[in-house]
C-alpha cells in the first residue's frame, strides 16, 4: 500500500453555538486552518505516482475559493467543528479523487482530527 498526502492552509471564522453560552469557542473566533488530505493506492499509475500532486490544485481552489477568509457557518452544514469540516470536505472531494481515504483537519499546531470512513 502506498499513501501520500497534501497540505492546504486557510483561515476562517465560526462560531460554536450549540456549546454552553460560557465556552470561549461559542463567540466569534477564527483559526489557521491547516487541512491534509491523505490519499492511498495499492498501485502506482504509469508515472509511479498514488496521485500527482499537480492534479490536487483542484482543493487548493476550491479551499481558496470557499472558505478561506470566510465565516464557516455560512458553508458548513451544520455545526462547523473540524470533524464536520473533516468530512465536509472528504464527501466533496471522494467523486473526485477515489485514492482519497482520510481528511485530517488542525484549527491549533497542538489539535487535530481525522475523518476516515
């Protein structure tokens, strides 16, 4: 088995609102975003790639386009938490790109989630 995997950066606001009015996280507040998409095939194609990493500017658009520097609750459906950003952007993405097993997503250096189904 072989896996890659890419990083895109983009920042955003959201706000937490089903959380206790006292958490921190349920006012307006905005990350970093760092969001890696983890590929994986059993072979490589006739160029000895999983993917060619030039084929994947595809996220980097649409991640420019939709939600950096954006409000999250205005494209995420639902609750804008990195595990829905997490499979947000896998279920956008599989059609597309079916190497792609897993979308991992960091609001912080120290946090992480990964949406694998």
């Amino acid at each position: 088995m072989y896996k890659i995997s890419k990083q895109f950066s983009f920042s955003a606001s959201h706000i937490l609102d089903l959380l206790a009015k006292d958490h921190p996280c349920a006012r307006m507040h905005g990350h970093n975003y760092v969001i890696t998409i983890h590929l994986k095939s059993n072979d490589l194609d006739e160029h000895g790639f999983v993917k060619d990493y030039n084929t994947l500017k595809i996220v980097e658009k649409y991640i420019e386009e939709t939600l950096d520097h954006r409000h999250l609750n205005d494209v995420i459906p639902g609750h804008p938490t990195s595990e829905n950003i997490a499979g947000f952007i896998y279920k956008r993405f599989k059609p597309e790109i079916p190497e792609l097993y897993a979308v991992e997503v960091s609001e912080t250096p120290k946090t992480s989630c990964i949406y694998e189904p």
